[in-house]
C-alpha cells in the first residue's frame, strides 16, 4: 500500500469500516466473548491447499482452494480474507482489553481510563438509542439558521473538524509540501461525494443508473428519519443528487489522480480568493483551525472553480438540503438504530452485498483505534509484540534491500546517472518495524463515560487540530500514518519510508514457528513491495529527500514507462467479474509492487538459504514452499457486488490476480514446480514483464 495524501474516495466515505479492517469472525469461531489471546494459524496450511489442481495453470487456487472451501464470507462482510480474518482475531483480542479496561478500577492509568471510558460509552447502545437524533440538533439547527451564503464558510469550518466525512462541498488536509518535503501546508481538496467515486455520478450504464436511483431513494429516507416530511425529503434528495453530480463533474478520476503533478498546485491565499471569489476562505480557515500561509495546495483548481460556481449559481435552501443530508451521511453509524439500519442497507447491503450489520463491539473497537490508535496500540505491542520478530524482521528487510540494490546496479535498461540518483534514494529509505518509538499524547482529549457522540465528535476535532498544528513547523520524520494494530504496511513517498506495523507482523503472515521459505514468500514478498512502491508509476516521481522532483534522464523514462506498460497490458486483459475488466491503469502501482517486491523477497530468500539446503515438508519442496507461502497471504472470497465496487476504486488488483499476475513473469516459479512452455503461467520469455 502507497500513502496518499489525498484518501480514495471509498475509503473517504468508509473510513470506519476500513480503518477497523475487519469482519466478525465470532460466527465461524464459535464464540460470543472478548478473546484472551490471539489464535495461532501457521503461514503455510496444507489444508488451505487445493491439490487437484495444477499450480502451472492456477496458482491461486492450488494454494487457497481449500481456505475458499472452508472460510465462507460471513453475512456481515462483502469480502473475507486471510488479513480481514487476521484483523477480527487482532480486533477480538483489543476487544478484551478493552473490556478489562472499561471497568473503573484504581490501578487504570490516564491512557487506559480513556481507551476504557470510551469503549464503555460505544457499547452502552440504550443510551445511545434513547438520544436519537439529539447529538445533530445544534448543528442541524445552524445549518436551517443560514441567512445568506456569506455564512457557509464559518459554518462549514466549524464542521469539517469533527465530522468524519467526505467533506462538505469539498475536504481538506495538512500535508507535506511535494516541492519542500521539510514544510508542511495545508490543503483544499475535491470532495462531497456521498457515493463511493465520481464515476458512480457520471456513467450511464444501467446499472450506474439503477444505482442514483436507489441512492436518491436513501438519501429521502434519511432526511425523513431526520424530520422532513416524504414530500419535502423526496424532493431535497433530488435537489442532493443535482449537487454532488456537478462536484463529481469537477473531479479528476482515480487514475489522474495516481499524477502527483496533476494534484499539486500551490497557491496563496490569495490566488485561492481571486479563483473561487464567492467563498471566504479566510474565515473558513480562521474557522477551522488551518493556517493559509505561506502556501496551500489547491489540489484540484479546476474543482474549486466549478465549486464556487456552483455556490454562486445554487439557491441557498438547496445548499442547506445538501449540508443537512451531508451531516446525516457523516453521523448516521454513530446514531441510534433506525440511521444505522438505513445507512447499512445502501451502503453495506445494496453496494456491496452484506446481508447483516457487524456486531456492536467490532465497531467500537474499530472507532477506538482510529481515534485513541496508539494509546490502545500501546496496550497491544506490551502484550503481544515480541522483540525477536522485530530482529529478524529488520534483518530480512536488510537482506531485500540489499537484493535491490543488486537489481538496480544490474539493470541493462538505465543509465548510470539515473541509477546514482535511484540508489541515492534506495540508502535514504527508513525501516520502522512494529510501532512508533514515540507514542502519540492524548492527554488533552476530554473522554466521557457517558456520552458517546461527544467522544467521536472530540476526537475528530482533537486529531483535526493536531493535524493544523503541524503548519509551519518541522515535519515530524517519526510519525506512523497507521496503528500498530492495523494490519497493513505502506510506504510514504514524502517522508521516503517503509512502515510494518506489529499486527502485520503475526501469524499467519509473519510466523516465527514456520521455515524461511513461506516467511519470506510471504513478509519478505510485503516487505519487497512496499520497497518498490518507491519505485513504482507514483514513487519514482520523488526523490530520497521526498520532493517532487524528475530525477530521470528523458530516454530512462522512456524506458520505465514502456516496461509498465506491459504490466498495464497484462492486468487489464483480466476480468473482475462478470464483463468488467481490471483497470490496469488505477491498478498499476499495486501491480508493479506485487511482481517487484516478490522478486526481491525470492533473492533474499536465495542468500538466506545459500549452503543450507532446507529438506522439502509437506509435500513440497522449499522453493515450492516460498510460492505456496506468497499465494496464501491472498486467500479470499468476495460478493461480486464488492468485486464490481473494487474495480472503479480499489488500486489492487482481484486476489488471483495478484499471485498469478506475479508468478506469471517469474521463470523462478516455473522451474519450482517444473511447468512447462505454452502453460496459462508460462509466458515466453519475450512477453515477461519486468521493471526492476
């Protein structure tokens, strides 16, 4: 995974769901009780295998047939995998800390009082369904108070801070500088979507129209649960519709937006005025807390123009119909039963396929660690993060960087000087492994026994403001963009770093009972990938530092784009499901990552191993062992309402893709289980792709 600074939009409207990353698993494990430990699964299940079928002509299956037999998708979940089954056991467990830590006792500390109180206050769900709609009154009640325009921007820069949303009308953001990686500024975004992604607005196939219809639909029914009558509802919502299609007008795709360069453009505060004339800026970032100087990134200028037409040329009753559905969007899971029935059967059920609503304690753990992350992450490395897995981690991640750095002096395709520059950057790159070496201080964070709303509104404004805090000041190098319970890596092409938190670090992706080979198939291939995220399409647009800047000879680039090329090519001759295809374009990075850091993981391995000669288990010789070992990583299984969502939004390819697109330009994995030409995972030589 590649940070961005801008969130993609299904993950800008889902955020909760994501963040928590997790499916309730308490339907196939049999039980209804917070979990004292974590399970154990080994990195490499026989079981979990397939063997009828032939691995040369489907890989994917040969290793995961049986897991896809014996792991169906649980009525909650649109999707069931390997890591979400991994992230339900993490969450079960945080799940029983938290627990322990919800009952008042003298020996809690502050941080544990806090991560207690709040868990205490997301479960007490009679509470929360007495309260209703109350938590949206004052704010609901401002938005009918709107007198003219003049007032929307105090308005909304009083909201945006502590809504978790897509934004209203557009979003913001404090980021680093992509010219000055030591600055930060912040910056204006497109947003406002209440669908997972403009194409959802724009595309007139019958289902994307059966899909606003039902939207529409949604949206009335929420503004009925708050208030509105059916007529006035029924007409707002078509009122919402007209305004968010005009946004997603303005709005650059996915794909354009994997260009940095066409999402960087910095401007003064003044440049914004003179662009987008009908809003005051300066008060919306008086409001909200963000400095305006000496930059900002207007990230989208055509978006912001089209913006302050359409505040210009909407009546004002419009754009408080919008504002009111905008604010019941962001709240509705926080509310009381009837908005989280309503905003679980379009945006769980009906988009993508879930029959049933999550229990109730998967979601506040979801919130706790999204919003008190590394005070609750904190509890989970004390408890569960051995410092042995950290040491042979790091020396893995050493020996894949080594691996690179082989690769890169041997490349036939680049000229010294763009290697000197590649390697420059490849010795910059920072490992941080398990958690941060300095934990996050959330002492100023009022937490609530009992009041629920308030604590998710306070953390949101808490995390917004230490966000704008960040203007002006040194860029913190050490800060995780992720929890130590997430389990998740990335890389950061600002801050040139690759980042393992612990629960990626656990079995069955990391196990330290298991041989090399299904290790480094599988950790070694996650460490490799996102060591070449800083290299893919996006990465190698910056340099070691972090800058933006084009460090490539012209003919380099040239020859960089021709081979990802063919990684386009190939992924977009793959069918998602049904008609629809994979975007190559949108799923290039992640691809170029998977094969990239799976070739390196397979070096390494090779130098692990060399004058060892590991005996074969299972059945399986250990190179067979280290491709098993990658395949199982990706075990899943997915509704094809999430299979259809994906593939307009998701950056990754379908699971199977994702082992056989590799595999396919790795002659290493024909010779282990000795498949012969002409074979659906043998390309000849002349059509292999490879970068680096």
């Amino acid at each position: 995974m590649i940070v961005q600074r801008r969130s993609q939009p299904l993950e800008a409207r889902r955020r909760r769901v994501l963040l928590a990353a997790v499916a309730c698993a308490l339907a196939i494990a049999g039980t209804r009780a917070p979990a004292a430990s974590l399970p154990y699964s080994p990195s490499l299940d026989p079981s979990n295998m397939d063997r009828s079928v032939d691995p040369c002509e489907d890989l994917y299956t040969y290793a995961c047939g049986g897991w896809e037999r014996d792991n169906p998708i649980p009525p909650e979940e649109s999707s069931w995998s390997v890591y979400g089954k991994l992230s339900v056991e993490v969450h079960a467990y945080l799940w029983g800390i938290l627990d322990e830590l919800s009952r008042p006792a003298v020996t809690r500390t502050p941080q544990q009082q806090r991560l207690g109180d709040y868990f205490y206050a997301c479960m007490n769900v009679a509470a929360i369904e007495r309260a209703g709609i109350a938590p949206l009154r004052a704010d609901l009640a401002r938005i009918a108070a709107l007198r003219d325009k003049r007032g929307l921007a105090r308005l909304l820069g009083e909201l945006h801070p502590r809504l978790e949303t897509d934004g209203m009308l557009f979003t913001d953001d404090v980021e680093q500088d992509a010219r000055d990686a030591t600055k930060v500024i912040a910056a204006i975004d497109a947003g406002g979507l209440g669908l997972p992604d403009r194409d959802y607005y724009l595309k007139q196939d019958a289902r994307s129209v059966q899909i606003r219809a039902r939207y529409t639909a949604h949206v009335a029914r929420m503004l009925e649960l708050a208030g509105e009558t059916p007529q006035a509802a029924s007409a707002e919502a078509g009122v919402v519709l007209g305004i968010e299609t005009a946004l997603a007008r303005a709005t650059l795709s996915d794909v354009a937006q994997r260009d940095p360069y066409q999402v960087y453009h910095r401007a003064t505060l003044a440049a914004l005025e003179q662009l987008a004339p009908h809003f005051d800026w300066a008060e919306y970032f008086a409001a909200s807390g963000l400095i305006a100087r000496p930059w900002i990134n207007l990230s989208e200028p055509q978006f912001v123009r089209a913006l302050d037409a359409l505040i210009a040329g909407e009546p004002l009753a419009h754009l408080q119909a919008y504002l009111r559905w905008a604010l019941l969007a962001a709240a509705a899971p926080d509310l009381s039963s009837a908005f989280v029935q309503e905003s679980f059967d379009f945006n769980e059920a009906y988009l993508l396929g879930a029959t049933a609503d999550r229990p109730r304690w998967q979601k506040c753990v979801g919130w706790i660690d999204r919003d008190l992350g590394e005070a609750l992450g904190r509890e989970f490395v004390a408890r569960s993060f051995p410092a042995g897995t950290e040491r042979r981690v790091v020396r893995m991640t050493q020996q894949i960087e080594a691996a690179m750095k082989r690769r890169i002096e041997q490349l036939d395709w680049m000229s010294p000087a763009t290697k000197a520059q590649a390697l420059a950057k490849l010795a910059a790159v920072r490992n941080r492994i398990g958690y941060p070496r300095h934990w996050r201080d959330y002492s100023t964070l009022i937490i609530r026994r009992d009041d629920f709303y308030g604590n998710l509104s306070r953390a949101l404004d808490f995390e917004s403001h230490r966000q704008a805090a960040k203007i002006d000041r040194p860029v913190d190098r050490d800060e995780w963009e992720i929890t130590p319970a997430t389990v998740n890596a990335y890389y950061d092409p600002q801050l040139n770093d690759i980042n393992f938190p612990a629960a990626v670090l656990i079995p069955p992706l990391f196990d330290a009972r298991m041989d090399d080979a299904p290790n480094y198939g599988d950790t070694g291939g996650t460490i490799g990938h996102e060591l070449t995220h800083g290299f893919d399409d996006q990465g190698r647009q910056f340099d070691g530092r972090g800058n933006l800047r084009n460090w490539w000879t012209a003919a380099d680039a040239r020859q960089f784009a021709a081979r990802a090329q063919c990684v386009r090519d190939q992924y977009s001759g793959y069918t998602a499901v049904d008609h629809v295809k994979v975007d190559g374009a949108l799923t290039e990075g992640e691809n170029i990552a998977d094969l990239g850091g799976e070739i390196l993981a397979w070096a390494a391995w090779r130098q692990q191993t060399r004058g060892v000669g590991p005996p074969d288990r299972d059945g399986l010789t250990p190179e067979q062992r280290f491709f098993v070992g990658f395949a199982q990583w990706a075990c899943t299984n997915e509704r094809p309402e999430r299979l259809r969502a994906d593939a307009i939004v998701d950056p990754h390819s379908p699971a199977r893709y994702r082992i056989n697109g590799v595999v396919a330009n790795m002659p290493e994995f024909a010779r282990a289980f000795h498949c012969k030409a002409g074979e659906p995972l043998v390309k000849p030589p002349q059509k292999v792709c490879r970068i680096w």
